[in-house]
C-alpha cells in the first residue's frame, strides 16, 4: 500500500448565512480547496425567532435560511477548511452557523474511475 493510500478523507460541512457564502467561496478557493456543493437549506438553532405581522394575522418565523456547503478533501487538511470557513462566515451574532466533519469511507470518480483519495 502506498502513501498515496493512507491519505484520509474528509467531508467538511458547513451551515452558514446565505450572505456569507461569497466570502466561504473566497476563502475555500484562496487554501487550494475549489470544489464544493451549495444547497439553500432552512435551520433551526440559537438564533431567536422572529415574530411578525401580515394583513392584521401574527406569526413567527422560527426556521431561518441558510446555505449548506460541503467540501470533500484528501490533499488539503479538513481542519484548514474548517478555519477558513469560520473565518469567513463569523459576524459574532447568533445564527453564524456551524462546520460538521464527518470521515468518507470511499470516494469513486465517474469520469476516469479513479477510487479512494485520486477520486477527490
């Protein structure tokens, strides 16, 4: 087995504010790490509910939007993707979101068939 092989796979996941996601973009592409997945998400967390009012009726609002980005590593370390993140999407308010990493057990390219680490 190579050293190629040992190499770990990370899924880095990521909640943040849907303004934000221009800075994560930013900040992902200037550590090497490009390749990502956006999907507008609705959460609830620590961030307050909000109330409000439409034609005389109240109502409250308690999922907030958000954007999920996920980013597969191999060559880059996760932790560096998480402070990237971090740094990029912090506002210091309730609601700034959360980074989850989580292992891959195996990665498989479509295109060229390559496995394991290559395939990221």
């Amino acid at each position: 087995m190579s050293d190629a092989d040992d190499r770990e796979i990370k899924l880095v996941m990521a909640f943040v504010r849907p303004d934000k996601l221009s800075d994560v973009k930013q900040a992902l592409a200037e550590i090497g790490a490009p390749s990502l997945t956006v999907t507008n998400v609705s959460g609830r967390g620590s961030q307050p509910a909000k109330k409000g009012q439409w034609r005389g009726e109240e109502y409250t609002v308690d999922l907030h939007q958000k954007v999920k980005v996920e980013c597969v590593v191999a060559d880059i370390p996760a932790d560096d993707v998480v402070e990237a993140i971090g740094e990029a999407a912090h506002t210091g308010e309730k609601g700034d979101g959360k980074v989850f990493v989580l292992p891959v057990e195996s990665a498989y390219q479509i295109r060229t068939g390559k496995t394991g680490p290559d395939a990221v």
